[in-house]
C-alpha cells in the first residue's frame, strides 16, 4: 500500500487493480510487477526502478528500465489498459514512444532496447513506436545536416530566418551542430549533449542587430555587434577553435580522444 502522503502534495494514482491485475498482484507495487513479468519471461531486466520523490504524484504508476544508452520509462495508464512506452537516448533525448496493452511487450521491448537493438530495428520490429526522425539521422551518422532541416524549418517567431541562413551558407558552420535557445543561434563540434561549449554563438539585439557572444570555454575574444547577419556570422567564423573540423557524432569527450 502507498504510504501516507505529505501534507500539502496531491495523493499518488494508484493503479487501477482491475486493469492491472499483476499489479494488484504485487499489492499496487508497479516496479516489482515489471520485474516479476520479466522473470516469468526468463529475461534480465537489470536495474528497475521508480521515481525518487515521495511528493510525485505518478511515482506508483511509472517505472524506468536501465540501459547503457539510457533508458526505458513506461507509464500506466489511468482510465484504460495501456503501457505507455518512451525510450530515451542519453545525449539525444527521447528516441521512440509507443503505447501497447500487453506486458510482455514492454519487456521485450526494453530489453531489446538494452540489447543494443537499433531505434530503426525497434519500429521495425513493434510498428506502434513512432521513432524521431532525429534519432535515425543519428544512427545513421547524418545528425548535422537533419537538425540543420529541423533549425531553418523552425517558426519565425522562434528564431531569425536571416541569420540562420547567412550560417548556413558558411561551409565551416554548415558542418557543426546547430542548436536554438531563446532565440539564439548556438554551435556544437559534437551532435550530442553535453555539448562542446567552444564555438561563438548569435544572439538577438533589442532594437535590431546581432551579438557574437564569446564561447564558454574557446577562444578569449571580445563578444562583438554586428549590424548584419554575415558581420555577425564572420565574427563566429574567426573565433571557431583551431583545426574545427565536422562535428564529430556523439558528446563532447569524443573530441579529446
């Protein structure tokens, strides 16, 4: 049974013993129900586990499946039997997501998942997933040139075309990953998080024009205004780290190697 909860926090949901019965089955314990299905099913799960705060109010209806990739979280559902499914890519984000009503497919979809099974492998083989297109650019090695499709396709209320294009038409930063923040157009060497901190990046001035603010950790240049988008991407272009070459596929410590 779910222990009392804190003064002032919503109760818990509770899982609906009707619906789940091998949660009933574990007296309301949704964790120990996966694990229990999976050892039916002769398959090692590994680390299982369920939200840390006592004051979350999902904690008795979510459980997440460690992987080395990341992980498996699956969520119950509160008026109908169904297993929310989200895979998450450390570094990328949410790689898949896909709802089904049977169990056995949750387990053998996380440890498919932790078996090192491709995104594109898992939609393949469980058509309800939806995959991001993201991700299978990432496995296919060709991040950079998607996300650049996903920034100069972004609402101009979320970023300014012009600037966008005047980077895209350099070839140096055609090759790195682009990133938008708060109307900011960033650059990574890398195509995952964490990123590599270390190229210039364009922000928005009030009244018009553009900052080049100085990377976190690359060349200690002043940050300059610039009056147009070529000005400004020029500045980027001059405080680039030496050698900058492609982003490299995968996190910022590839690039130490």
């Amino acid at each position: 049974m779910d222990a009392p909860h804190p003064a002032g926090y919503p109760p818990a949901i509770q899982p609906d013993p009707l619906l789940y019965p091998e949660v009933a089955a574990t007296n309301g314990n949704w964790v120990a129900a996966l694990r229990d299905a999976a050892a039916d099913m002769h398959v090692d799960l590994g680390t299982v586990s369920g939200p840390e705060s006592p004051t979350d109010s999902r904690r008795l209806i979510v459980a997440s499946v460690d992987a080395s990739r990341g992980s498996v979280v699956v969520t119950l559902g509160e008026q109908e039997r169904v297993f929310g499914i989200r895979i998450w890519w450390t570094g990328v984000g949410e790689a898949a997501f896909g709802r089904t009503a049977e169990l056995q497919t949750v387990v053998n979809v996380a440890h498919a998942w932790q078996a090192g099974a491709s995104v594109r492998e898992l939609g393949d083989r469980w058509p309800f997933l939806e995959i991001h297109g993201l991700t299978l650019a990432h496995e296919r090695g060709e991040a950079v040139a998607f996300k650049w499709q996903i920034v100069r396709n972004t609402p101009d209320r979320l970023i300014d075309h012009d600037i966008v294009e005047a980077a895209y038409a350099n070839p140096l930063l055609r090759s790195l990953f682009p990133l938008i923040s708060h109307g900011s157009l960033q650059f990574s060497r890398c195509t995952r998080d964490p990123w590599s901190y270390d190229v210039p990046s364009l922000v928005p001035q009030l009244g018009g024009g553009w900052r080049a603010l100085r990377a976190h950790k690359g060349r200690d240049i002043p940050d300059h205004i610039a009056q147009t988008p070529e000005e400004a991407v020029a500045f980027v272009v001059a405080g680039l780290p030496d050698g900058c070459g492609p982003a490299v596929e995968g996190p910022a410590d590839l690039l130490l190697e």
